[in-house]
C-alpha cells in the first residue's frame, strides 16, 4: 500500500512553474530521497505533501487523506522535521519535547526521544546555549516524538558534524526498523545513497529519473567500468563480444557495461580458456555523484522562489 501518492501535481508562481506534472509514489516503510538543484522543486513538493501549500493541479494523497484538509487525526500521524525553525530559547530540550510529547495521542518517551537524538548531556540546558548542530538535533527529537507513521526530512543533518551525522544516519535506521515511511531531502549524496531505498531526481519541476543508485545510472547510461591489462600478444580485437565497444588506454582495456556480472563471467571464461591472466582486473561503479551531475548537469542552481501563502509558516 502506498504512503503517499502524487498524480499530475503542478504549481506555479507567476509565470515560473515550480512544479510540473510530477507523478511520485512512496510505499509505507519506505526510505525515499528526493535530489535535485537549488530551484528544481523540491521543496514545494513537500511542502504541498504536508500540508502547508495549495496545489494548482493534480491529486495528492499523503497516508489516505488530502494535506489541504486531513485536519488534526491526519496532522498526529506525521512528522516534520524543517531545514530551519525556531524555539523559544528559556526553555529546555527536555521541557520542549515534553510539551510537543503532550500534543499526540501515542507519544515517544522524552527520555528516550533524547537519547535517540543524542542530547543527553544538554537535556536541561537552556536552547539559548545549545550549539547549531544541538539545535539540530532538537528539530529531529520534535519532529520524531509523537510516533509519526511518516516522517519528513529537509536537510536533516545540515551543521552535523561527522560523528553527529553517523548518529542521525542510525536513527533514520531505527525509525525504518519500527516500519515508519521516511521522506529525504538532502543535498548530501552520500547520506541519499547510504540511507534511501529509492532516490528520485526532480529538475525544473518534473521528475528526471528514479530508482536506485544502480537504476539511476543505468538510465543515465553511465554503467560500470570493466578494466584490466592487456595480456602479453592479445590485441582488443582478439576480446570477446562485450556489447559496448573495448578501448585501449595504453596497455588497459576498458569497457562500459550494464550487465557488469554477465560481462565479467564472460571475459573471465574466455582468459581461461586461453590460460591467459587479466592483471588488475576490476569493476568500478559510477559515483551517486556523477550520475547526478550527469541527470540535472550544472543548471538550475537558482533558489526556489517563494511565495507567501495564508497558513504558511
């Protein structure tokens, strides 16, 4: 069953189309990352997900209900964790998520809520004092403690530092663990890739490619790197058919494959046949990041525009 569904969404501003047509589906318990520039969409995207902008066009289902009107039993189901927000700074992290614990029926304990985010040792210190990254770490406790079925992410570890990262990275973990649907933004390749299920691309609105790191770069035509040594007397033409064509660089050939364990049982067959060695034969896999690059190139690094919306906070 689907977590949310997205059919046709489309949202403008003005004469600039933020969102257009995109199709989105994401299963319950599953981790999916949404990637793309600065300007492509993808925080009105969520935002129309959670509730807090209207869409011109299209149908949006977030856990059965329409945002624009599920009301309060929908609003205990979810979670937000915003890339900035605010909090009244005299008041304590455990204070805080006690208070924001009193507003949903099924609440996380407080205690536990803290020692998932890692706040331990600043549970009883004022916001005022708290680091950027504690105040971080605050966002995920409120967003995390009334239990949500559905939790959504924006740049949750954005002022982390490495070890803070590993630690929300676990808790992304333990969330999917207890069957919880986790939607991802993140301008962080390798948190996507490490965390996410299924990575969807948006650029100028519409959704590029999806799927996984491997599906991506396979309809980014960019598979795997097949290279070793020429052996002593064997020229390319004396290879076997590999489907894409074999080049020389100096002494290594190398071939691009999408079929990277066929391709490899083949090659490997046909040196022994001939008792011949493949000297540093390996199988690299294009990076998250050149895919990326490769779908959405250096464009669309305008930021989003914003445009105020009554209820919108």
């Amino acid at each position: 069953m689907a977590a949310v569904e997205v059919e046709g969404l489309r949202k403008t501003y003005g004469d600039v189309v933020a969102v257009d047509r995109i199709d989105l589906e994401i299963a319950e318990g599953e981790v999916l990352a949404i990637l793309g520039p600065n300007g492509a969409g993808k925080t009105t995207t969520v935002e129309i997900l959670e509730g807090y902008r209207t869409p011109d066009a299209g149908r949006v289902r977030v856990l059965g209900a329409d945002p624009q009107t599920g009301g309060r039993a929908w609003r205990e189901r979810i979670g937000i964790v915003l890339q900035e927000a605010g909090f009244e700074e005299l008041f304590t992290p455990r204070e805080l998520i006690r208070l924001h614990a009193g507003w949903y029926p099924h609440p996380r304990a407080v205690d536990e809520v803290i020692e998932m985010v890692g706040l331990e040792d600043k549970a009883d210190a004022r916001v005022r004092t708290l680091s950027g990254g504690q105040r971080r770490r605050l966002d995920l406790a409120l967003g995390i403690v009334g239990s949500p079925e559905l939790l959504f992410l924006d740049e949750p570890t954005t002022g982390f530092d490495p070890s803070a990262r590993r630690r929300a990275w676990e808790l992304v973990d333990r969330l999917r663990d207890t069957g919880a649907t986790i939607l991802l933004t993140t301008h962080y390749l390798d948190e996507a890739q490490h965390l996410a299920d299924r990575l969807v691309v948006v650029d100028h609105g519409r959704v590029v490619a999806q799927g996984t790191a491997e599906q991506l770069a396979a309809t980014a035509g960019m598979g795997a790197v097949i290279s070793f040594r020429l052996p002593d007397g064997i020229e390319v033409a004396d290879l076997p058919d590999l489907g894409d064509p074999v080049r020389a660089v100096g002494a290594v050939a190398e071939v691009r494959t999408v079929h990277a364990t066929a391709d490899v049982a083949r090659l490997a067959g046909w040196a022994v046949e001939r008792g011949v060695e493949l000297a540093d034969l390996t199988l690299t896999r294009p990076s998250l990041e050149q895919v990326y690059l490769d779908l959405v190139g250096a464009e669309g690094l305008a930021e989003e525009p914003v445009a105020a919306e009554p209820g919108v906070m």
